[in-house]
C-alpha cells in the first residue's frame, strides 16, 4: 500500500476490499523528494488545503509524530485482522537492520 498519502489514503477500505486475496501488506509513507515534492504539494494545496498545515509539518519541518503514530496504528489494524506485513515507513531505519 503505497504511497500513503496523510489524511487522504484511507487505509482500512483498501485493506478491508482487499484482504481476502493478500498475503502480505507491504506499507509506504509518502516520500517527497526531487522535483516530484513541488508537484505533489501543488496538489495538496489545490485539492486539500485543509491539510496544508499537516504536510508542510511533515515535509518542510520534518515533524515525523505523524507517521509514527500512523505506522502504529496502521500495523494495529493489520495485526488485529491477523495479518502479515511489512513496513517500509522509514527507509533509512530498515536499511540498517
């Protein structure tokens, strides 16, 4: 499930449409990098302004709480439906394990 964009993936409709033909959820935060970041925050600011505050946090000022409580309760939903998966929201985290 990738990327999970904050506040508009709605995480738990695609799990629920799709659990019963998945082995395994593989989940991605959004990464913003390189001339893709001006694009994607263009989007936002055009079709969600509402969540303008909580992506300049998360990609201007690097305020990870966000994705740090969104793994947490991603990994809770997946786990309470006996799921497998595998989280890829810190990239440089799991490079060095």
């Amino acid at each position: 499930m990738s990327p999970i964009f904050p506040e508009i993936t709605k995480y738990k409709d695609i799990i629920d449409a799709t659990k019963d033909f998945t082995d395994e959820y593989w989940i991605e935060n959004l990464n913003l990098r390189g001339t893709f970041r001006p694009k994607v925050i263009n989007f936002i600011n055009e079709r969600y302004p509402q969540y303008n505050d909580l992506y300049r946090d998360i990609y201007k000022y690097h305020i990870n709480r966000y994705w740090d409580e969104k793994e947490v309760e991603i990994s809770e939903y997946l786990e309470k439906h006996n799921l497998k998966y595998k989280s890829y929201f810190y990239h440089e985290r799991n490079r060095k394990s």
